[in-house]
C-alpha cells in the first residue's frame, strides 16, 4: 500500500501471530489471552501450580514462550 507521498508504506502483522522470545505478560495480559479471571491467575500463582510463572520483585509474569508451551502440553483431545 502507498501512502499520500507515494512511498510504500508497511501494513501491522495481526495480534494472532505472537512474538515469543524475551516477552512477558502481566496478570491481566494473561487473563485477556487466556479467559480466566485474576482472581483464578492469583490462585493458581500462591499454589505454585497450573502456568509457570517468573517472579519480578513483588510482580508476577508469565514468559510468552511458556505460555504457548503450557496450552499445547495441555491440550485435550477427544476419545474417537
């Protein structure tokens, strides 16, 4: 696509295609890609259970790579 200059301009990638590498995500990135409340993200941190998660002083982050790597150790398939 060409701008009003008449330069190619560069078109966003869509948010489905996820950079990984050295990326975290915060509780409420994590509830909003996942579905779960905050409250549940909490429980599951103070349980040390369910996703692996990487303590920053008092905050808690979720590795992007991690995550990914967490939902497909976890998918389920069905019995045929």
């Amino acid at each position: 696509m060409k701008n009003h200059n008449g330069n190619q301009q560069t078109t966003q990638r869509s948010n489905a295609q996820i950079t990984t590498k050295g990326q975290f995500l915060d509780k409420k990135q994590l509830a909003a890609l996942l579905g779960p409340s905050i409250f549940t993200i909490d429980s599951w941190v103070s349980q040390k259970r369910e996703i692996p998660f990487v303590k920053m002083g008092k905050r808690v982050k979720f590795a992007t790579e991690d995550v990914l790597e967490w939902i497909e150790n976890n998918k389920q398939y069905p019995i045929p």
